[in-house]
C-alpha cells in the first residue's frame, strides 16, 4: 500500500483577495459603461409593396431621467394648510404646466432644532399631502422619497425634481 499524500493548503493572503476584489469591480465597472452607453434606434422593417410607406418617423425615443434636477424650498404648516397650493404653484413655476416629474426627494428640516432627526416627519409630511392631491406632472406616487435635510428655516422642505426626458 502506497503512502497517501497530504495536500498543504496555502494560506489566503490578504493580497490575493484584493487582487480578486479589484477583478470583480473591474468586471463590474465594464459592464455598468457598456450598459451606460447610447444604443442607436433599432432599424425598422421594410414595407412590403402591398402596404404603403409611412411618411414620418415612428420611432420614440426611450422614457428616462435626467440627470440634472430642478429644486425648490418651501415651508411646511404642521397643520397641512395650504401647503399642497404652494406646492403645486412652486412645481409649475419649476416644471410648467406640462412638464413630467419621474423622481422626487424631498429633504425635511426638524421643526424642532433640539431633535433634528425630525425633519423625516416634515418631509413625509409633504409626502403624504402631495400623495393625496393628484397633480398631472407626477408620473407615480412611488418615485416620491422623504429624507433627512439641514437647509432652510426649522419646518422647510427642500424638494429636488428629476424630469422625465423622451417617451411620449
């Protein structure tokens, strides 16, 4: 009967691991830039003889976010009183009266300066008001975020606006 021989196991180096962690966010990095990159409009069929030819273009540019945002500050009546009138007026003044909203976050600031994590309650507290008023720039209710925020006064909301580009 022949020896049997052991296999050493190698201790893993802290070396090897990095080197498999940068591979990963290497992989990782590429495929975010390929998938990041503009795709040209996909070609069309060509009519047959029997269907006549269309005389515009139908292609429609896909719906997306861009990626600067529109901002504005408002202050928060712990009541709700009047706080969707101002809302909707300060969006039309951002946005228009067409425009299409995909993202909205607002950052809340604490009524109350000695709790400052509060300020979560302002900002879903415009949430909810918003939520309930149905304005047509809102595409849907889900994209709408509350946060934490620091600027303006004690009570204010900062609102950040992401818009809708292409689609129709």
């Amino acid at each position: 009967m022949a020896p049997r021989r052991q296999l050493r196991r190698q201790p893993v180096s802290a070396l090897g691991a990095v080197g498999w962690l940068f591979a990963e966010l290497a992989l990782l990095l590429m495929i975010i830039a390929l998938g990041s990159n503009e795709h040209p409009p996909v070609a069309q069929p060509v009519p047959s003889s029997s269907s006549p030819a269309p005389t515009t273009s139908s292609f429609v540019a896909p719906e997306g976010l861009l990626l600067t945002s529109e901002s504005f500050t408002m202050h928060v009546d712990p009541s709700g009183a009047g706080v969707v009138d101002e809302f909707r007026r300060k969006m039309v003044d951002v946005v228009g009266v067409d425009g299409r909203v995909g993202l909205i976050l607002v950052f809340g600031k604490s009524r109350d300066p000695s709790v400052p994590t509060q300020g979560t309650l302002v900002s879903q507290q415009l949430k909810d008001l918003v939520r309930s008023a149905g304005l047509p720039q809102l595409r849907s209710m889900n994209d709408m975020r509350a946060y934490l925020g620091s600027e303006g006064a004690p009570g204010d909301a900062k609102v950040e606006l992401f818009l809708l580009n292409g689609g129709s």
